[in-house]
C-alpha cells in the first residue's frame, strides 16, 4: 500500500539555507547538501528545495547544489522557486531533481504546464499554488511571485485547471497559516483533494507533530510538508513517523 | 575490471543513476567502472547495461532510435551475446511489445507485454506516486538479502505499467488499485518500474544485487 510522505523543505537563498538549521554534529548547517543528507540518514520520503534566490545571476548556483546531492542523497528530490522556462526543468532535472515545482509561471501561462508535461511527463510536474482565504468572498485566491501579487483567481478552478493540464502533483501552501506554527488550512487542503485525482502536498503552518496527522486524516493529504519543525532539532523525521503510525497513518 | 554501461539519451535520471551506481560499485571487492554510453560502441566496451528512463515511453524510444546504430547493437549485446541487462521505470517499459502511452509505439518486444495505463478506481490518484511495498512472485538473485512483505519499500513514479504476457516474467508487483507490476525479468534481463536510485537503502542493495547478479 502507498505511503504517506513526510517532505522537510528547505529554502535556499544563493546557494544557503535561509535561517540556517540547528543541527547538532553538522558541519556547515548552512549547506543544503549537508542538510539534505541529515534528512536522507533520518529516513525522510523526498527532500524538497526552493531557490528564493532574487538575481538570475546566481541561478546557477541551485543547480550545482542539485547535482551535489544528487550524489549523496538516494531519495526523490523537489526543486522549485523561479521555474519559468522549460530550459530551467529540462537543467534541474538533468541535474538529478526527480520533479521541478512551478509557481507564477503557471499562473501567468497555464499552458506552460502542459508543454512542461507533455516534454517531460506529468509525473515530474509539480505545481505550487500559494493560497490566501478571502473572507469576504469565502473562497481562496492564487497569490505569485513569493505571495507579493494577488490575482484574484479561485484556487479551486485554478487547480482543476491545472491538473487537466497535466500537472502531475499539486503544493497547496497556505498563505494565512505558514509561519503561525497552527496547524495546515485542512479545509483549503480536503476541498482541493475532493476535485482532483493527482497528489496533494500540504504545505504552511506546521507546529507540532499532531498537525502532520491531522493534514492527512482531516486534509487528506498524500504528503505533508513541513520546515522549522525539522530544521531547529524540535523533532527528527524518525519521530514524526512513529508518531504518525501510532495514529494510525501508513508510514514507511 | 568490469564496466556497466548507463544508458544516456537525454533520459531525467542519468546522473542519479550514475551516482547511485558509483556509490554501490566503491564499495565492492571487485573494480567496477561507471560508463556513460553515448554511441553504439560504447555497447561493446560493456560488460553489463543500464537503460535508465524517465518522462513519455515514445519520447524515450526517440531518443534511444535516434543514436545511429545504438539499438541493434544493443539487441546483439543483451539477446546474442547475453549481457545482464536493467531497465529502470521507463528503460523497463520499453521492453514490451507496445506502449499505450501517447501514441501507440512499439517497444524492442524483448518481454511479452503491453504498456498501459494503470486502471483507475474511485479516489485513486494517478500518477502512482511515492513509497510503496513490492512482494516477490518467486525467488530471484536480484532479490538476495531484500525480506518480502512489508520490509521491502521502494520509490514509485509513474502513470502507466507493464502488464506482462507470461506470468512467469513477474518477478514482483504492488498493490494500487489492482496489482501493478513492480519487478519483471527473463533469462539475463531484469526490469523494475521503481526507482532505485531513488529508494535509499533498499534501492542501493537492489543494485548490487544486479553488480553481483551472474545470470
């Protein structure tokens, strides 16, 4: 039976872990290949890294860091963050990401996403979607470029959009839940895995271990994403699968 | 010194494959050299082959007609001369007589079979994607060291399978929806549709299994 998946995300910024991590024994807790490996030795599903990198000079940079860990690390890898041309997935993926995630590019043209699928495959088509609630409405809208931009569009059209584009897995990052450690925005998440047949990863607001469980009981997600939790040493990827387990999740 | 040949066509996942291969082979008694092949004389120089493959089975057959002379050489390799032959994901779809995929394109036939899209039930998500356990259909050197049942977890990635035409060519399968082909092999050829540069430790002893294997 398939697994639920646990993703520590790491977000590098020229070639560094921003924030940094808090590892005991690591060397450098700044090099995303040296974090990576942490999280490969702890037993976590995929590792997923976004370059928040702002110059396109140093856009190089996270591919050399993709092929550094695509020599250590044996586990599925996510790379996203200023994916616009199909040069950048047909790069990343040579360089050993296994699924590119696109973002604003796939707002700004949807059938940037169905070339990216029809050339490289669905299956390593991964499109985030970073989701505002407007109250006033009652329904999500699509924020781009880093949650700056506001375009207004209903993230649950947008998604079976999307997908029947050929978008291969879907990131649903909350954008009122991330950083307020409470927990996934579970009813954004269910209505989205309701309407699509494609993966779902929860994304945005994890504080505790009971949050990764209740974004697959009460989202009904197939992976959870998480990063502060994982990176500041509160609890290792080991720990959040057996507590997982015991409440009746199907882990690896 | 023995060389294992990858496969490279342009394929997503040579470089992890490379990698995962180099990582097994420094830790072995016998000197193991990693060969990226780019031409049919490559083939020669082999003495066991990997076709990795990532992305559409008619784009991946493309690929692998449109290197000037590659695959008979190959089909003289592997059906004349018997090298160990190991097909990963798309590398072993192509096996089969036929892929479904896109456009129907024929496969090099060198195992009975079609490749099709996995049937799909109420709430089940295509592509197959993540951790799944694969059970074994009959002992195999490929599986040496590796426990059955639940032990064995490995990393799926794909929206269409093998379905085999004898069942004696299964090796292994999961469960998703229906029984989905995980593992096939006849003679000196082995096919998995899991990755195994990607399935961590598992995925590694799978290799060396395949280093090790003298069909």
């Amino acid at each position: 039976m398939l697994k639920s998946r646990i993703i520590p995300c790491l977000d590098v910024n020229n070639g560094r872990v921003v924030k940094g991590t808090n590892f005991v024994n690591l060397r450098d807790a700044g090099d995303p290949v040296e974090v990576a490996k942490i999280y490969d030795e702890q037993g976590a599903d995929e590792v997923c890294f976004l370059d928040i990198t702002a110059s396109h000079e140093n856009r190089d940079t996270i591919y050399d860091i993709v092929r550094k860990t695509a020599e250590v690390c044996f586990m599925p890898l996510t790379v996203g963050g200023g994916v616009s041309k199909i040069e950048h997935i047909r790069t990343l993926l040579l360089s050993g990401a296994d699924k590119v995630s696109v973002n604003s590019a796939a707002v700004k043209d949807n059938n940037f996403v169905r070339y990216a699928a029809d050339k490289y495959g669905s299956q390593c088509i991964v499109v985030a979607v970073d989701a505002k609630k407007n109250d006033a409405q009652n329904k999500w809208e699509v924020y781009t470029h880093g949650g700056r931009i506001n375009t207004e569009i209903d993230v649950l059209h947008y998604v079976e959009r999307i997908v029947s584009l050929g978008a291969g897995e879907l990131l649903i990052t909350s954008m009122d839940k991330d950083g307020t450690r409470s927990g996934f925005d579970n009813i954004l998440i269910k209505q989205i895995t309701d309407i699509v047949n494609v993966p779902v990863i929860a994304s945005g607001g994890v504080g505790n271990l009971q949050h990764l469980v209740d974004g697959i009981k009460l989202g009904h997600a197939d992976a959870v994403l998480a990063a502060s939790i994982f990176h500041f040493g509160e609890y290792t990827i080991n720990e959040a699968k057996q507590y997982m387990k015991e409440r009746g999740i199907n882990v690896r | 010194m023995e060389i294992i040949g990858i496969i490279d066509y342009g394929s997503g996942n040579i470089h992890s494959a490379t990698k995962a291969f180099e990582n097994v082979a420094k830790d072995l008694k016998k000197e193991i050299k990693i060969l990226r092949i780019q031409n049919a004389a490559d083939i020669k120089l082999c003495d066991r082959i990997v076709l990795p493959g990532v992305g559409a089975f008619k784009d991946c057959k493309a690929g692998l007609v449109n290197i000037d002379g590659l695959v008979p050489t190959l089909e003289k390799k592997i059906l004349d001369a018997g090298a160990p032959f190991l097909g990963i994901c798309v590398g072993m779809q192509l096996l089969a007589d036929i892929g479904f995929e896109g456009e129907t394109t024929p496969g090099f036939g060198w195992i009975p079979g079609v490749v099709d899209k996995i049937p799909t039930t109420a709430g089940l998500k295509i592509p197959h994607m993540g951790w799944n356990t694969i059970r074994f259909n009959r002992a195999h050197s490929i599986f040496s060291g590796l426990e059955d049942k639940e032990k064995t977890i490995v990393y799926f990635v794909h929206s269409y399978y093998f379905q085999v035409k004898k069942m004696e060519d299964l090796l292994g399968v999961c469960d998703y929806g229906s029984e989905i082909t995980a593992v096939i092999g006849k003679d000196n050829i082995i096919g998995c549709q899991f990755h195994p540069e990607k399935s961590q430790k598992i995925g590694l002893k799978f290799i060396k299994n395949f280093i090790n294997w003298s069909p």
